[in-house]
C-alpha cells in the first residue's frame, strides 16, 4: 500500500546520487487510456518503482511538481522547441 511517508521517501531521492542502471526502466511502458487514472497509475507504479525517480532510455529521471508551476504540457514543450532551434 502506497503511504505518505512512502511517497515522501520516493520523492527524497537525490537523483544524482543514484546510478541510472539501478533504476527501473519504463521506457516501454505504454499507458492505455481506456484504463481509470487510478489502473494507469498503479501500472506505473509497478513497473517504475518510484513515482518520482526512474530510468527512460538508460536516462535517469526525476520529476517534481510546484503548486504554481507550468503544466507538464507546456514545460516539454518548451523544452522541445529549444532543443529543435539549439539552445
């Protein structure tokens, strides 16, 4: 069972401390939207681990969200463009 204290230690994880082989891999995880939102997450729970830290592409990861922040759409986006014009 997910607890709070659980996610607060997933989310604790220092990413550079932790070696990308040593993470799970969900690059080929495929999210099937004809599941509820509450399927899909325990499918990616079971596969990453870690809600906050895992590996894609042998690429460590981590993700954290800011109550005032950019929605996720809009942050790769952006991400995108730069790394298209170069920047």
């Amino acid at each position: 069972m997910l607890t709070a204290q659980k996610l607060d230690e997933m989310q604790r994880v220092n990413i550079g401390a932790v070696a990308a082989d040593t993470l799970a891999d969900v690059s080929g995880l495929r999210l099937d939207n004809t599941l509820s939102r509450k399927e899909r997450l325990a499918r990616f729970l079971n596969t990453a681990e870690n809600l906050y830290c895992f590996c894609v592409g042998g690429v460590g990861v981590k993700i954290e969200f800011s109550e005032d922040g950019p929605a996720l759409q809009d942050a790769l986006a952006g991400f995108l463009i730069r790394q298209k014009s170069g920047l």
